[in-house]
C-alpha cells in the first residue's frame, strides 16, 4: 500500500495532507450513523452547521480525530469500514492534534 502521508494536490491547488483526508474520511463515515454522528455533537460541541460551515477547517478535522481516538471500538469499526488500517488513523490522529 503506498504511503497515504505524502502530500496530494486537489483540484484547487490546496494541499491537503493524507491526515485531512483521512479525517474526511472518518466524518463521513461518521455523519452517516445516527447514533455516532449524534455522540460526535455531544462529545465535541460542534453544531450541525458547524460541520456544513467548516467541515475542512484543521480545527473540525481534529475535533472529529480526537473524538475518534477517545472510543477504541469507533477507531476500530472506523478501520473496518473505511479499511484503513488502525495504525493510519493512529497517525492521522497525532499529525492532526499538532
């Protein structure tokens, strides 16, 4: 599997690290569960506009990581379902908190 660290262009010309993306990743994953898009709210204190609004924002993306790390059994579902393995969250999570 090739490195998903090393930087990627989008079609805008923003550098987007492997981090953010796999963060989008798991708010996707996220949002479409009731139950854990739910906890995410309570958990962090985001609004459901603030995910519309700001989505991308490094401060969303490790809010929605750091949630994610605090829940073994979502790092490991999250793994699952995404196939990502554990280890590319882990390091997502930690590239993330800054």
């Amino acid at each position: 599997m090739a490195d998903p660290f090393q930087k990627q262009q989008s079609h805008r010309q923003k550098e987007y690290s492997s981090a953010d993306v796999i963060a989008l990743q798991v708010l996707a994953w996220v949002i479409g569960d009731d139950n854990r898009s739910q906890r995410l709210l309570d958990m962090t204190g985001l609004s459901v506009d603030d995910l519309r609004e700001r989505a991308g924002s490094p401060e969303v993306l490790s809010a929605v990581m750091g949630w994610l790390a605090s829940h073994e059994p979502d790092v490991l579902a999250a793994s699952d379902d995404l196939n990502i393995p554990p280890e590319y969250l882990a390091r997502a999570i930690y590239e993330l908190d800054g």
